[in-house]
C-alpha cells in the first residue's frame, strides 16, 4: 500500500522501460516490509539536469542511471564516491540530506558475482577481459582492485579504446596489456583463468554470437562470466559448459550491483536471493 510516507526510489534512462530494476527493488523493499516504492522514469538527455533538481525537490531517496546518462550525470551531483570518480560513471545515486552523491556499484556487483556464483574466493592471477566500454571499464577497475590479480588482457574490436582505458586505469601499464579482440584472440585467452566478457556480442537479437570466434582456449578450471543476460544462457557460456569451464551469467552481478545500490539507500542488509529471483522472473519473460 501507497502511503502517506512512502518513500520513493527510482531509475533514471532512456529507454527505461525494459529495465528490471523496478521488479528487483520493489521485490526487496516488499520482503523487508517497507514502506518505499521504486519506479522507472524515462528522462530524456536535455532533461538530465532538470530531472536531478527534481529529486532535490521531491526528495526522492535515491536513484539509479543507466543509458545514456551513466557519465553525463556526474557533473549534476554534489559528490562522487571514489569508485565512481575512477570509473568515470554513476550507476546509482543517494540523496543524503538534499546532498546528491553519486556511486558506482557495477564493479562491486561484478566481483561479488565472480566470488559467489563464480566460487572464487581467491582470484586467479591472470584474467582476460574482452571489451573497453562503460562495463568493461566498471570490471576492470574491479579487477585491478584485487592485488592477487597480476597480469590482465584486455581485448577488444578498436584496440585504440583499450589501450585508452588500460591507460587511464593502469598508468603505470604493469598489470594491464591489450589486444585486438579477433578471431586469433584464442592464444591470448588460453592461460587465463579467468574470462569476462564486457562487449555485447551475443545480446538478443543477435544471440547466435559469440566474442570467441574459436572456443578452444576454454578449458576445465576456468570461470567465464559473460555480463550479456539477454539471454541468460549465451552462446558463449554454453561453450564454457561444454568446454568444462565454469559459466557465469550476467544476472548474479545485475543483482548484486542493485544490492549494493539497496544497501546504499536504505542502509539494510539487502534480501539479495529476493532481488535475483525477482530480476530472473522479469528475465524470463521475452525482452524485445
Ligand atoms: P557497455 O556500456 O555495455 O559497455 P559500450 O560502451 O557501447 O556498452 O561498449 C560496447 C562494447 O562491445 C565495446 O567494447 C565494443 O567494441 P568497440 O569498442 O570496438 O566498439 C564491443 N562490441 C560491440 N559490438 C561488437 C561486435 N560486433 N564485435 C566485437 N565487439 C563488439
């Protein structure tokens, strides 16, 4: 029930309408009893900073961003955390006070995926990351966050965006060194214990894909996590299953990046298994 109290959350995109986080939030604000809503608000670009003086106004609670307003957002908030000043995005921001702080939990959502659903307590120390876009780059962070990690791949199709990441995040270029992601990316890959997959290749319409052209370098004691979860089960990962590597699907990290963001918010322990099986659910059903 709607009340006079009732706190609002939301997520601002364009187009938003297909976004799971409504289902995720609401499922979990449900099952802890609270008295807040979540909804999506289409905002178009040249409203972006009207729609940000607006949850001032409205003293909407907190919000999340996604395309295309992730970076644009940043010049309209009072403070960044530093994750999300690294990465150079916001996925989600917290109205403290009337003071907009914006945070980045894509990375945090990532590596607690990879330690939960992929079992990796310990990382492995050479990963290989294919991509240089917003994702990768929320992943990369991640990953350079972790110490045990010492040598990271990047591969992607314009290798010039990767060396431009590796650059910003890796100064110093010691853990990071980058490739072009093509068909004879194979050897890159082979001894890494770790792939992620950061591009789009194999997002519906065009599941049929896979970023590998050639899987022979999956091997057993591998984990894969491809962060596409439209759908779920992607070419690439039924190459990992069947090459005996472990598949990871993007919804773990979906899940667990809006955890971060309903702890953030409400400052309680998040029902994570609730907001997995929420955004599974909505997965479920076809997204056109
Ligand atoms: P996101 O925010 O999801 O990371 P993005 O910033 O648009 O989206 O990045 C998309 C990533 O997928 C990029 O690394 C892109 O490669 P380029 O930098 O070469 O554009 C990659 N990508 C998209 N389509 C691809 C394709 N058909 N083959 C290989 N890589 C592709």
């Amino acid at each position: 029930m709607i009340s006079g109290k009732t706190r609002v959350l939301g997520v601002i995109g364009h187009p938003v309408e297909h976004s799971s986080s409504p289902a995720m939030h609401n499922a979990a604000l449900q099952a802890l009893g609270l008295d807040w809503v979540y909804v999506a608000f289409a905002v178009r670009p040249a409203e972006l900073r009207a729609a940000l003086a607006g949850m001032r106004a409205l003293q909407i609670r907190g919000l999340n961003v996604t395309v295309p307003h992730k970076v644009a957002v940043m010049e309209c908030l009072d403070e960044l955390s530093p994750e999300a000043r690294e990465i150079g995005a916001v996925n989600t921001i917290h109205n403290r006070d009337g003071r907009l702080i914006g945070h980045n939990t894509d990375a945090f959502g990532a590596m607690e995926s990879l330690r939960q659903e992929g079992g990796l307590e310990q990382f492995p120390p050479q990963a290989a990351l294919l991509g240089a876009g917003g994702a990768a780059r929320a992943v990369l962070y991640g990953l350079l966050q972790r110490p045990e990690v010492e040598r990271i791949t990047l591969l992607n199709r314009t290798p010039e965006k990767g060396e431009k990441l590796a650059t910003e995040l890796d100064p110093g270029g010691k853990r990071v060194r980058v490739g072009k992601l093509d068909p004879q990316s194979k050897d890159q890959v082979r001894d890494a214990g770790l792939l992620i997959n950061a591009t789009s290749v194999g997002m519906h319409p065009r599941q049929g894909e896979s970023p590998l052209a050639d899987p022979s370098c999956l091997r057993p004691g591998m984990v894969v996590l491809d962060l596409v979860y439209n759908p779920l089960q992607t070419l690439l990962l039924r190459q990992a299953q069947e090459a005996g590597a472990r598949p990871v699907d993007g919804l773990g990290m979906l899940a667990r990046q809006g955890a971060r963001a309903f702890e953030i918010w409400t400052g309680m322990e998040p029902p994570v298994e609730v907001m997995r099986k929420a955004g599974m659910e909505r997965l479920g059903k076809p997204v056109i």
